[in-house]
C-alpha cells in the first residue's frame, strides 16, 4: 500500500500589507500550480521589524494554514 505525501510550502510573511498580499499570493499561485500546500509564518518576520509593522492579511477573508 502506498502514502501519498502531499508537499507544502512554508512562508515567513514579513513588510507592509502591500508585501504580504503580494507574498502570500505569489505562494498560492505557486501551490495551485504545483499541488502543493501553503503554510504561512506571521509572527517571525516581524519579530525585529524596525518599523513595527505587523501581520495584517487576518483583515481579509482568505483560508490561510497557520505554521507552528
């Protein structure tokens, strides 16, 4: 019997919202195309963040899996 093992793609978000709209979806694309999943990091790109910013796509209603 074989395991399918589907491959995945973790991202670590980091910038203004602008940056993480286009980060988060250049990765969708990439795993729609290449049946991959997408994982998203939101809190280590913005731990040293000399600007502040933080993890703004929860503003938007997009189905996004968490990184632990």
């Amino acid at each position: 019997m074989y395991k399918i093992i589907k491959k995945h793609i973790i991202i670590k978000l980091h910038g203004g919202l602008g940056n993480q709209l286009f980060q988060y979806s250049f990765a969708r694309a990439y795993g729609l195309r290449n049946d991959c999943e997408v994982f998203i990091d939101k809190h280590t790109g913005f731990y040293n963040d000399s600007y502040k910013r933080e993890y703004l796509l929860d503003q938007f209603k997009i189905n996004i899996n968490e990184s632990n």
